[in-house]
C-alpha cells in the first residue's frame, strides 16, 4: 500500500472509527442508565424525554408520593399534624431532590423539609386556590433556586386554608445523569487514545521503522559495512526507496571489491614492472660495462653485446608504452580518429608488417576473408593495428610448438566484422580462461615472469575494442591453442552482404 494511501486510511480511521465507537458506546450507556432510572425511581422513560423534556422526569419522581399526599388531604389530615410522619414524607422526597413544605394560612408554615432554598424563594409561593400549579406537573418556579413545586390546597379541620407544597430543586441533576456525562467523556477519550495508539503503531510498523531500518544500514555504509542487506517486505516508496538504497549498497560494494581488486592487482603489477625493468636494465648494465672494460674484444662480441643493449631497450621501451597507453585509457584520456578502412587491405598490410618477423621465428602465418573486397568498418587504424599485433604477440610469446601455425580469419555480416587470432600454442589453463582480460592479471605468474610482460596487453585490447562498440571474446584449450575474436562496427552506407552463416553462429575454432 503507497503511502498515500496510507494517509487516505488514516484519516479515514480518525474520522469514522471512533465516531462509530462513541455512538455505540454511548447507546450501551444510554440504555444502561434508562433502566438503572427505570429500577431506582420506579419511573419509566426514555432518552428522548431525559434529553427534550428533564421537567417531566423531575414531575415522575414525585408523582407516587404526591398521589399519596392527595389522599391524606381527604381523608386523614391528622397525619399532617405528626412531625413524625412528615418526617417520613420530606425523607422520601428527599432521595428524589424535593422537600416537604406546609403552608397555614397566608403566611404560617406548619413544616418545611428545608429552609436553607424555602427561604430563598419563599415569597414565590402561589397563592391557596392556584389551579395553575395543582395537579401531578408542577410548575417551574425560576429565580436563584430553580425548582419545580407542585401544590396541594385543602381545608384543615379548623377551618384555616392550607397548601402543601412537594418542592423540587432542579439544579441538582440525576445521579445517572451525572454518570452518564463523566462515562460519555471518559469513553470518548478512551477511543480517541486506543483508535490514535492503533494508527501510531500500524504507521510505526510501515513507515517509521523501514525507515529506521534505512538509517541504520546507511550507519553501517558510513561505516564502511557494505555487507548488510536491507529486507525489503512491501511494494510502496518506501519499498521503492528500500530497493534503490540495496542497488546502490551493491554498488558500492562493487566498486569497493573492485577497488580492492585494482588495488591489489596494481601492487602486483608495480612488482611485476619493477622485476621486468630491473632485468633488462641489469643486463643492460653488465653488457655496458663489458664494453668499458674491454670485455668485447672482437667485433664479433661488440657487436652481440650492442644488439643484446639494443634488444633490452626495446622490451624496456614496449614496456613503458603499454604502462603510458594504459594510464590513457584508464583515466578515459584516450583520443580515436575514426575511419571508414576497407577491411581485407587493411588487414593485409597488418599482416605485412609481422610476417618477416614470424617467419623467422619459424612461425607460419595464415590468413583468409569471407568479405568482400569493397567491405568497410569504422576503425581507428592505429589502434585496431595495436590489438592484431598484441594478440600475435601473445600467441608468439606462448608458442611451444615446433612448427607454428597462427591464421587470421576474417567473417562479416550486415552490422559487425569479426576478426579471429587462432594459434597452435600451449593454450590457457580452463581457470584461467575467464580472467585473461582483466587488468594486470597473469595467469601462470612463474610462465609470466620468464615471458615478460605487464599483464596489460589484453587489458588493452579489451578497453579499444569496447571503445569501438565491438565485443570480444576468448576460447582455448591447454596445450592445443587459443583463438582470439573481436568485433569492429561494419560501415553500413552500402548495401550489405548476405550474412554469412558461420558468423552468424558466434563460434570459435581450434584446429585439433
């Protein structure tokens, strides 16, 4: 669930529930109370009349005992001349909020049940003979005291009018109404905690803590930890987010091994280059030195120790070179001049330049080219021309057969041209295969050492054959050959040829 989404169900959490529980509530206590009023007052009624009309409740809970009154006035008066008995009346209406009043004459007060409100509004008492306030209502007397007074007027046995007031003070509202306000509160904020408790730790648990978790996995990054990997439970932006930061702690953590691996590549590089240097420049040296002391005697020893110099410098010179183009490549600092080249003459005059050199190695060199003679690619030609002379000089370097044999083949389709290098040499070990391209890396380091080299040849290739928008790829077997194919971009101005069949299948070769 998105997190608007999330917002939208919160606030429609906050707006619905808990108004749904109150009503609830309140119709349980409601109903509650209407049946504790029903049980304690003897007075049947409902919420409505409690809420619209609280007089007539009032009016019920002296209803029985006015009754009772009435009927004393008829036909047993003497009762309302024994304080005992009114004694008895004023505590029964007084667990109903009323009280007792007699009244003798104008202004004579037999009995009052209590004089603390009677003498507050004492002189708004009707007069003997108002039919306004007789009967079971009552009238509503205002002033500092409401009360509702209810009066019954009758003749004593000595001839004196009388009233009998029932008085009940309004002020004072029903225990059950008073439970029923403090209980409505209480559970009003109640719902309100539990429904607001309920959303902090649903919205805890889906926003709040993923993004704990974030926080402490990029704690742990800073930290330079970039193996903890970050759960990802839900499919929303945070999920997205969670995503994302995993992306990028992979990254990192690539680049980091790769980093590593540079770094430990480079180190054993600077040992390799400083090993190949000090060689060359160890005999360099010494045959130096046979010059200045006279240790050449003849031509024929000048001679040999010159070509010996001269032999040394060169390698020293190839040496610097692929260390000086690397760094170009490797800071991204490399410049192309890109040329539309015809492919079978270009290649030819590649072969041209190695091919005295091969052959007094004793190596023979083979080339054929199912391209036609007008067929194009998008070259650098220098460049192009350093990968073919690196990998014959790789397969030249590793040849351990006694005849030779390197073939150049060439295959094209509508988009790409493929080169392939294949050699009889002593082939690439199986575990070693997959690596021969990375930087500094040299498989057999005891092979390496006595071959020479940096380990950046292949590397090389690799990084100008990308730079052309071509791949490129390796297949050897170990002491049979290893076959070499890279791809440059075919010029695509003309109409291209058919697609040759067996460079459509992107297999390598290896003469068994």
């Amino acid at each position: 669930m998105s997190i608007k989404k999330r917002i939208t169900v919160a606030v429609a959490i906050i707006c619905l529930i808990p108004v749904l529980l109150i009503t609830l509530t309140c119709r349980l206590i409601i109903r509650y109370h209407m049946e504790s009023i029903a049980t304690v007052y003897n007075v049947e009624t409902d919420t409505v009349t409690v809420l619209q009309n609280p007089m007539l409740l009032y009016a019920n809970l002296t209803k029985q005992i006015y009754f009772d009154l009435q009927n004393v006035t008829l036909y047993d008066q003497e009762k309302l001349t024994d304080p005992e008995y009114l004694e008895e009346v004023n505590q029964q209406l007084k667990n109903r909020y009323s009280f007792l009043v007699i009244r003798k004459g104008a202004d004579g007060i037999a009995y009052c049940g209590n004089w603390d409100i009677f003498s507050q509004m004492k002189n708004n008492l009707p007069d003997f003979g108002n039919s306004y306030v007789n009967g079971e209502i009552g009238l509503y007397v205002s002033g500092n005291y409401p009360t509702l007074l209810k009066q019954l007027d009758y003749m004593g046995t000595d001839g004196i009018p009388c009233s009998l007031f029932i008085i009940t003070d309004v002020n004072n509202l029903l225990p059950q109404v008073k439970d029923f306000a403090v209980q409505v509160v209480i559970s009003f904020l109640l719902i309100l905690l539990l429904t607001a408790m309920l959303l902090i730790v649903w919205l805890y648990q889906s926003i709040a803590r993923p993004l704990g978790v974030l926080r402490m996995a990029a704690n742990l990054i800073a930290e330079g930890n970039l193996d903890y990997a970050i759960p990802v439970r839900e499919n929303d932006e945070i999920g997205q987010l969670q995503k994302d930061f995993e992306v990028m702690r992979i990254h990192l953590k690539d680049m980091s091994d790769q980093q590593i691996a540079y770094e430990q590549a480079s180190r054993a590089m600077l040992s390799n280059v400083t090993h190949d240097l000090k060689t060359p420049l160890t005999a360099i040296k010494g045959y130096a030195e046979g010059l200045i002391d006279g240790v050449a005697d003849t031509p024929e020893k000048t001679e040999k120790y010159l070509k010996t110099i001269y032999a040394k410098a060169c390698a020293m010179e190839q040496l610097v070179d692929e260390l000086s183009f690397f760094s170009k490549i490797d800071n991204d600092r490399m410049l192309y001049n890109f040329q539309a080249v015809p492919v079978k003459e270009y290649l030819l005059d590649c072969i041209d330049e190695v091919s005295l050199d091969l052959e007094v190695k004793g190596i023979a060199l083979h080339f054929s080219c199912g391209c036609g003679d007008d067929v194009k690619a998008i070259i650098d030609p220098e460049q192009i021309r350093r990968v073919i002379n690196n990998i014959i000089g790789n397969s030249v370097k590793y040849m351990d057969k006694e005849k030779g044999e390197i073939t150049i083949r060439v295959l094209c389709d509508a988009d790409m041209v493929w080169i392939t290098v294949e050699d009889n040499g002593s082939g690439i070990k199986k575990k070693d295969l997959p690596h021969i391209f990375d930087r500094f890396y040299r498989g057999d380091t005891a092979r390496g050492t006595k071959k020479g080299g940096s380990g950046l040849g292949l590397s090389i290739v690799k990084s100008i054959v990308k730079d052309h928008g071509g791949a490129i790829e390796a297949d050897s077997v170990e002491g049979k050959g290893t076959a070499i194919r890279f791809s440059v971009p075919r010029q695509r101005n003309a109409a291209p040829e058919e697609v040759d069949k067996e460079a459509g299948k992107r297999k390598l070769w290896i003469k068994s």
